[in-house]
C-alpha cells in the first residue's frame, strides 16, 4: 500500500510539473533562458511577499490571459 502511495504522489508531483510548464508556454515564454525564467520567478516571489496590490494587479493580469485561451 506505501509503494502505491509513493506512486501517486509521484504522478501527481509530475502532473502539477507539466501543468506549471504549460504556464511558461501560454506567457510566451518557452524559449527564454532558464535562468531569465527562474530570475523572474524569484523577482515576482520577493515582489509578492506583504504587497496585496501587487498580488491582485498579477492575478488579473494572469486571469485575463487565461480568459484567451482560445488564441
């Protein structure tokens, strides 16, 4: 029963690692360099961190880019 657990978590650890590249595609992203890619993800995390502003002013940003999914 451990050994299926361990399974699932794996499929799902891989699945929400997929999912999260897909994020760097659909930004237009995909052929940027890792470190540009990783440098921007840790800016937005300090960026974040206290500033509820800046929170909502990237969560819009991100729930209109997934309102064009279909372009």
């Amino acid at each position: 029963m451990a050994k299926s657990m361990t399974s699932d978590a794996r499929k799902k650890d891989t699945r929400e690692k997929i999912e999260l590249g897909g994020l760097i595609v659909k930004a237009g992203l995909r052929y940027e360099k890792r470190a540009l890619l990783l440098g921007l993800l840790v800016d937005g995390g300090r960026r974040l961190k206290g500033d509820e502003e800046e929170r909502s002013r990237l969560t819009a940003i991100g729930a209109e880019a997934f309102g064009h999914d279909d372009e």
